[in-house]
C-alpha cells in the first residue's frame, strides 16, 4: 500500500488517500493531519461530508491497533 496525495486543499489541510482506493475513488477514506488533530473523510464525499477529528494521541492509539 501506498498514500497519494489528493490535489483538493480543503481549509488548508492536504488529504491523503490510500492507494488501494483505485483511480475511481472506491471505497476508502482520506486522511489530512493538522496541527493538534488528525482528519478523517469518506473519499465518495470528499469536500461535501462530514468530518471526524481526531486528536493525534488518539489517531496514534488507532494506528497502533491496526498496524500489528
């Protein structure tokens, strides 16, 4: 797996998607970190939906879970 940079800068964040979301968009999520929180959108919705904020001491407990 890889991370694409998305073109779209949405309130001064850069989104980031995996690349296994395909060229169509697919079924995946996009990610952006800020300053104190990390960003979490539906790529399908990408600058219309919502948006999960997570803080980074969070989204780093989340990653760690996942990642093993």
């Amino acid at each position: 797996m890889s991370v694409e940079q998305v073109t779209e800068k949405a309130n001064g964040l850069h989104w980031s998607k995996s690349s296994y979301s395909g060229s169509d968009g697919g079924d995946c999520v996009e990610v952006a970190a800020g300053l104190d929180a990390v960003y979490v959108r539906d790529s399908k919705a990408a600058g219309g939906g919502p948006v999960l904020r997570v803080g980074r001491d969070g989204w780093a407990a989340f990653v760690a879970l996942t990642a093993g």
